[in-house]
C-alpha cells in the first residue's frame, strides 16, 4: 500500500496542485520557467478579464433589464439585448478556452509528475517548448482554419439557434428600443400551432422538397440522355456539339438567371412576343403560381444540364466495354442494356455528386430569389410568395420583416434536416471510404 | 430494319439537337443583341441590330458605378483567392500527412459544415459584423468567403494530397528537409490541379455570388458586379434594360472564356472531391 502510494506520490501531489492553483504543480516539478509563467499568464487573465466575464455571463442569462426610455425628451440608451447576447457568447468561448488551459495544466503537471516517479528527468523549459513544437504541428497548421471555421460559422451558427428562443422581432422587440427575452419553445410552438404561421411553413417545405427533388433527377436524366446522344458512334462534329452545349454551364449563372427574368416577362418580355406573333396566347411564365414553379424547373435544366452532360460523357467512356458486348451475346435488347447496364453503373458513379445537387438545389436562394422574388403573391403565406423555397423565406423574414425569431426556428428545422441527411449520406459514404478515414 | 431503325435514332438526335441549339444559343445571342441596340426599350429591339451602338457600354461606363463594382470585385476574389487557398493547402496537409488525436472528429466536422452553406445563418452574420465593425466592408466579405471555402476545399485538397507518394516526402525527410519545405517544394507543386480548383473556385464565388454581398455591403459604391445588375434589372421599369444586357455581357464574356478554358480543371476538381467525400 505505501509503495504505490509511494509510486505515485509526485504525479498525484503535482496534480492537486496546479488545480489548486494554476502553475503550482509545475513549481513542484522544479519547472521554475515554465511554472511562472502559467501562474502570471493565468493571474493576468484572471483579474483582467473577470469583471467583463461576469458581466458578459449575467447579460447572457438576462438579456438585459433597463429598457430605454425617454425620460424630459431625452433618450436614454437602456441595455441592448443582442450585443449583450453575442458578447456573453465571446465570453462563453473565453471561459471555455481557460478551462482548456486549466485542464491542460493539470495535464501537464501529472504527465510530468509521472517522470519523476519513475525517476527520469523533468525536461527544461526550451526542451518542452521544442517538444510541444514537433507533436503540436498539425494543430498549429489547423489553427487559422480552426479560428475561421469557428467565427465565421459556428458562432453564427450557435447564435442563430439561440435567438430562435428569444422573442426577437419587429414590431414589439427590436433592441435598442425595446428589450429582448427569452421565451423557451414558444417560437417552436407558434411556428406549428398557428393557422398561418403553419401554413406558409407547410406549404413552403412541400414546395421546397418537390424541387429539390426534382430538379435534381430532370437534371441527372437530361444530362444523361445529352451525353448518350452526343456520344452516339454515329453523330459528327461531336466536338462542336459538346462546345455548344457546354456553353451555358460557363455563363455565369446570375446572369442566365437575370437574363431569363427579362426573356420570360409577362408583359414585354421577348419570349412572349414571339409566341403572340405566332399567334398563339401569351403565356404566363413567371405570373400563375404553377406556371412559375414549372418554369423555375425549365430554367434550372437550361444551366445545369451541361455540368451533368460533361459529367456523364466522363463516365460513359469509362464504362467497361466487353460487359455490352456480353450483353448483346446474350441477345439484350437496347433498352434493356440502359437500364440493366448503363443506368446502374452511372448511377453508382455520379451518387456523391447527385447527393450534393441535391442539397445545392434545396437551398438554392439565388435561382428563385433573381427569378420570381418568391412571386406570385400567395394570400394565405406569411411573408412568402408561392415559390418561395425556405431560405429565401429565412432571408426576407429577416432582412424586409425582422422577424428574426421565427427565421431562426425555421433554419433550426432545416439545420436538423440537412445533418440528419448528410450524417446518412456520410455513413453510407463510410462503407465505401472505410480505409481512408483510419 | 435495324439498320432503318438506326438511321431514324441518329436523325432524331439531330433533331433534338437543332432545337437545344436554338434555345441554348438564343438568350446568348439575344442579351448580345440588345446590348448593342440602338434605343432604350426591349420592344424595339432585335436579335440583329441593324445600325449596331455601342452607346450602352459608353453608357453604362460613364453613368453607372459599373467599373466601381468591377474593381470591388476583382479586389474581393484575388484576397479571397490567396486566403482560401492558403488556409486550405495548411488544413488539407495537416489531415492528409498526418495522424493526431481529434483528426477524424475534424474531417467529419468539415463533411458536415459542407452542408450548411454560410447564409443559412444570415442574421447571425449580419449583427455579428455588425458588432465587428465589419459591416460593409470588402474585408468583412472576404473573411466570410474564406471561412466558408474551408470545409468545401479541404476534402478534394486533402483528396489529391492523399495520392502524392510517402515515399517521396520520407526521401526528402532523410535529406534534412523540414515539414515546410516539403509542403512548398513537393506536395504544392504536385498538387497544381487540385490547387488550380480551389483558387479558381473562390476567385469566380464572389462574381457569381448574389446573398453574401447584399447581406454584408450596403453602399452603393461598395457593391459587388452581381448586386449592381440585379439592382438594375430588379426595380421594373425597362429603361435599364439595355444597359444592363452591356453589363451581362461584360461580366459574362471574360468568365465564360475562363471557364471555357479551365473546363477540365473545374469539372473534374468537383468528381475528385466527390469522390473521396
């Protein structure tokens, strides 16, 4: 009993004192340098940075408590709920990074305890540094990606689903006028149990769904048959064809899209006086509910086949020849081989890729906002037109109505949706990509 | 019969294919004609001018921030370009050379943020920059470009990284090189398609890119190309038209000729990406 405890004296004793006080474990270690150091970097942090941490906490659970008024005519600035909601988030992250470093501490200070149980030498300062350097080199080249990925999508991220529980939105709680507080599920609860609010979101997400799905399986079996039919033994000039068909992938896509907004016009968009001229009754491209989603889809196969063509014609000449020639052994017919052959063999080759389309096209804002504007008018929507998909709802709920709160619930649902979908495409992916992960 | 059958298959694909030409050549050639149209309107104008101006070039020159935009952009893609290259050819070389604790946890991390395009959390964005005094700055933009071509780049750098040779690097190891050197005098050289892609790919986001600008800038004259056509085409009285058919096709001429260009690159830089994740 005495000589484990013996053993491990120092490793135990090293611990419980850079717990009990940053740095203090590392003195006991006889690393004077490094010791130090801990101890004046912790202190400095600590009462430097402890009031504005307390406040920053205490704002975070609040909100704030004084509203501005207006008190003789005079405006008197009161609490600013959302500052106070991002900066206790920076003080989150703060404290968070402390901890780490206290939990490292500690760490270290076992880790070098156990040297000196074991009677080996402690390392000296430039020694641990130079040590710490080789085995930390990826995280050091991962830093700045670290800090990028953090602040410019995690934080905005963990913010946004944090305002889907406060009541953050016009007219009634708009900082700094008024206060913002937290309301828990109620958003979540209006969102599904009031008529309107349950209907736009509804009618939207059937709408958003049927678009993404088929857009990107009018594309697939567009690019497809383009691909098989340029690649036909007997067509010439494939070059020529390849080039022309490629052409709209290469346009800039806001362009197209803005180009076919004026084409597509209803009242002196060209498209519609050729079809008067011809004699025919204009048609509502981008003004009838129906119409316009069609014509979204049409649109939409314009720019995006070409990719897939150029795509598929890639794997077309990669397919395995002699299985046709089996195949036709065999006496198959045409269509058969395609769908016995050719199909499943594109199929498993362009499924990442299809995958991605898919989620591309499910929140494709720029299509739909730079072509209809979610227009036409729906009666029945909240702050939405009849092609309006949920992101660009997202988008003018909170950049025209302030209805912050709400666009952030319903981002939540999609945030739920798109994880749970590519933590299944990535386990599906997994059993494919096994040796690559390890 | 066969042989008659054949025949008929190959007209009708040329048939198809007259009809994909015209619908696929017209809004081209169409934006191209109005551009060069005499007179203000669309109803006037047709596909072949007669008395062809370049009076809306002038036009859109002299009275529109047209060039302002130009610049604001190339400004935005070139930054955008270095940084995200630069962040992603360290991260892609940590994941790919090797192995340290958290190493799956964070390439999964960088598969799943791959789903979530960066203005899902718009209003996050905007009131934090907002508080960063970012706001309407090129700066602000450019950082929210790089942070976002992380998790896209990452996996297809990391993917060709992966079918470099060890041996390669271990050879250089025994010389004496370091983990730099190596990245910069064997691994990058060898990676110039993949690195090709990934520049290309954030030098072309922010010319094509319409939600990030109109959420982060404001000003008039710090707007990017695609906020200035689509505000010249959004509010719908048709005078502005034909000066905006002369914006498209400035924008449009140079990109589609650089796309045209580095086809195989871009194409094939998405299926390697793809494949490996």
């Amino acid at each position: 009993m005495d000589v484990t405890t013996g053993a491990r004296r120092h490793r135990t004793k090293a611990a419980i004192f850079s717990a009990v006080f940053i740095g203090l474990g590392q003195l006991y270690n006889k690393q004077y340098t490094k010791g130090l150091l801990y101890m004046i970097m912790a202190q400095l942090f600590f009462w430097n940075y402890y009031p504005i941490a307390y406040q920053g906490i205490r704002g975070l659970i609040t909100l704030g408590d004084v509203p501005t008024k207006i008190v003789a005519g005079n405006v008197i600035k009161g609490d600013h709920s959302i500052f106070m909601l991002i900066h206790g988030l920076i003080t989150l992250v703060l404290i968070l990074l402390f901890a780490g470093f206290y939990a490292m501490n500690i760490y270290d200070a076992k880790k070098n305890g156990e040297l000196r149980d074991e009677g080996r030498p402690v390392p000296g300062f430039i020694e641990s540094v130079r040590r710490a350097k080789l085995r930390n080199f990826p995280y050091l080249l991962l830093l700045p990606a670290t800090c990028f990925v953090l602040f410019v999508t995690v934080m905005p991220l963990v913010f946004n689903v944090l305002i889907a529980f406060t009541n953050y939105s016009a007219p009634n709680h708009i900082p700094d006028r008024s206060l913002v507080d937290w309301v828990g599920f109620r958003t979540f609860y209006d969102l599904f149990a009031q008529e309107s609010w349950r209907t736009t979101f509804f009618g939207i997400s059937v709408w958003n769904v049927i678009w993404a799905v088929a857009s990107t399986l009018s594309v697939f079996f567009s690019g497809l048959l383009l691909a098989l039919m340029v690649n036909h033994p007997k067509i010439k000039f494939k070059k020529f064809w390849r080039t022309i068909f490629i052409l709209p992938w290469a346009v800039p896509q806001f362009i197209s899209i803005l180009v076919f907004r004026v084409l597509l016009n209803g009242s002196f968009g060209p498209v519609n006086d050729i079809i008067i001229k011809l004699g025919l009754s204009p048609v509502p491209w981008l003004s009838d509910p129906t119409m316009a989603k069609v014509t979204i889809i049409i649109v939409n196969l314009w720019f995006s086949t070409p990719f897939l063509m150029a795509l598929m014609s890639g794997v077309l000449t990669t397919m395995p020849r002699d299985l046709y020639e089996a195949a036709s052994v065999d006496g198959a017919t045409g269509s058969q081989k395609f769908f016995k052959l050719t199909l499943p063999l594109v199929l498993a080759a362009t499924a990442p890729i299809l995958i991605m389309q898919f989620a591309f096209n499910f929140n494709n804002f720029n299509l739909i906002y730079m072509l209809t504007d979610g227009s036409p008018n729906h009666p029945d929507y909240y702050y939405a037109g009849s092609t309006d998909i949920l992101i660009s709802w997202i988008f003018k709920m909170t950049l025209n109505q302030s209805q912050f709160n709400m666009a952030s619930a319903v981002s939540i649902i999609m945030f739920v949706f798109i994880t749970v979908f590519s933590l299944w495409n990535y386990r599906r992916m997994k059993t494919t990509q096994e040796e690559d992960m390890v | 019969m066969s042989k008659l059958l054949n025949n008929l298959v190959v007209i009708g694909i040329y048939m198809v294919f007259a009809v994909l030409l015209i619908t696929t050549i017209y809004p081209l050639i169409w934006v191209v004609g109005t551009s060069l149209n005499p007179g203000n309107t669309l109803m006037v104008s047709t596909m072949f001018p007669d008395q062809p101006t370049i009076a809306h070039y002038v036009d859109l020159i002299r009275n529109t921030d047209f060039v302002l935009w130009f610049t604001n952009t190339i400004t935005i893609a070139i930054a955008n370009a270095v940084l995200s290259t630069a962040l992603v050819a360290a991260t892609a070389y940590a994941f790919s050379r090797f192995r340290f604790k958290g190493r799956q946890q964070g390439l999964m991390t960088l598969l799943i943020l791959q789903m979530f395009p960066g203005f899902l959390s718009i209003m996050a964005i905007f009131v934090l920059l907002l508080q960063t005094k970012l706001l309407d700055t090129h700066l602000g933009l450019i950082l929210i470009y790089a942070g976002g071509s992380i998790s896209m780049g990452t996996w297809v750098m990391k993917g060709h990284f992966d079918t470099i040779p060890k041996s390669l690097e271990e050879a250089a190891y025994i010389d004496g090189a370091s983990h730099t050197e190596t990245l910069f005098k064997i691994i990058l050289p060898l990676s110039l398609p993949a690195i090709t892609f990934v520049a290309l790919n954030s030098f072309i986001t922010p010319f094509m890119d319409f939600i990030l600008p109109q959420i982060v800038l404001r000003s008039s004259e710090k707007m990017t190309l695609a906020q200035g056509l689509y505000n010249m085409v959004a509010n719908e009285t048709n005078s502005s038209f034909t000066t905006f058919a002369a914006g498209a096709v400035l924008v449009a001429l140079p990109i589609t000729f650089l796309y045209m260009y580095f086809q195989k690159y871009l194409i094939h830089g998405i299926t390697a990406g793809a494949d490996k994740g």
